[in-house]
C-alpha cells in the first residue's frame, strides 16, 4: 500500500509553517553547535525525570482520509534518554515514535547526526538559532532537518525534517509551566509529503517530575 511504505519511509512527525534560516544582525549566536545542545539540555537543572501522558489527533487531507486518534506516554531521564511509548499505533503512522525520539532529546542528535550553526532567523517574533543536522551515515530519504531554538530560552521551538523526494515535516512546539518547570504543553504539525498530506496536534497533560523511572521501562536511542 503506497500509504503505508510512504508513511513509514519519511517517518511522520508533527509541525507548522517556519521561516528558513537567514543572516540576521539583530543579535549574535556561538557558532558551536555542542555548546548549544548543551545548553538546551540544561534547561530546568532540578527536573531528573518525567513522565507524562499525551494524545495526538492526526487528520488525513488526501486519500484515504483517515483519522487516528494515538495515546502514548513521554518519558524522560537526565542526562540524555528521552522516549515515547504509544498504547496502539497503526502499521502506517508507526513513524511517529521515531520523530518524537528526535525532537524530545537533543542530546541523541550528535549520536548519529552532524550538526552546525546554519544561522538566525525569527519565528514568531523572536529571535531564533537554527541548528542543521545532517546523517553521518547518507541517508537515500532524509536529506536534512533544521531545529530552531529559542535564543533566550534555548528551547526548541520548531523543527523541520526535509526529504530528498521533496517532502517535508514540520513540528512546532509550545510550552507550558508544571510547578517551577517548563516543558511542552502542545504539538502541531503539518505533513506535506507525496502521496501524504495530513495535519497532527497533540496535547499533553500533568507531568509526573522527579519520580522512579526504571529499567526495563527505560531505554537509550
């Protein structure tokens, strides 16, 4: 089914419309990717651990317009392990575990990803430094993906993924406070890929902070 191996080849993910990168003088950025990964996964020092559940409705704008509705839990583990884990997930939209592993653990991005400086842009008025990432390893799929990070926060705001058939998957991110922690609230996407054209948001609700998260539940990308 074309649906199915074009789904599970560009790995869904969820997103929004973004500004590309672009030289901008309003500010100045370090150009050491490493040390601003580092400072994105320093953001809220206290909080070791978390787990919190999500939903995500996914609507299909082409053929066969379906409409899953997914829920899962996100965990996490400072220093770098970060992971999803969907209640049920149908054959054609398992890619989205994979893209969620991306946008919510940074710290994996060098494991197997270059990573550079590319420049600044704005979104949403306000400044932004966008990160390019790039498979050290080719990928015949993926060509490269840009994250944008919020400059004052260092948080990621966006991420696109773009494919070498064309296609691209954006994701936005907004964040929300849960007691003294910021972390994301909502998800929106747009997939704009052949054969696949969809829009996904998702939700997530109370975070569990600072409790036992143990093996086997946690696992390392």
């Amino acid at each position: 089914m074309r649906l199915v191996t074009t789904l599970a080849a560009a790995g869904i993910a969820l997103g929004s419309i973004g500004a590309g990168p672009g030289d901008n003088s309003a500010f100045t950025i370090s150009t050491d990717a490493h040390s601003i990964i580092a400072r994105m996964a320093d953001r809220n020092p206290a909080l070791q651990t978390y787990r919190a559940r999500f939903h995500v409705n996914v609507r299909m704008l082409n053929f066969p317009f379906l409409a899953p509705k997914l829920d899962g839990t996100s965990y996490f583990k400072r220093p770098g392990t970060y992971f999803v884990v969907f209640d049920r997930v149908p054959g054609y939209a398992r890619g989205f575990q994979r893209l969620f592993d991306d946008v919510g653990n940074p710290v994996a991005w060098e494991r197997d990803q270059n990573v550079v400086v590319a420049g600044t842009s704005w979104l949403n008025g306000r400044p932004m430094i966008v990160l390019r990432l790039t498979k050290k390893i080719h990928s015949d799929i993926l060509d490269h993906s840009l994250a944008y990070v919020d400059q004052s926060t260092y948080a990621l705001m966006q991420m696109e993924w773009y494919y070498t058939s064309g296609g691209k998957i954006t994701m936005t991110q907004q964040y929300g406070q849960q007691g003294s922690f910021s972390v994301v609230s909502t998800q929106h996407a747009t997939i704009d890929i052949p054969h696949v054209h969809a829009l996904a948001d998702a939700s997530y609700g109370d975070y569990q902070t600072n409790v036992g998260i143990t093996p086997p539940t946690v696992r390392t990308p």
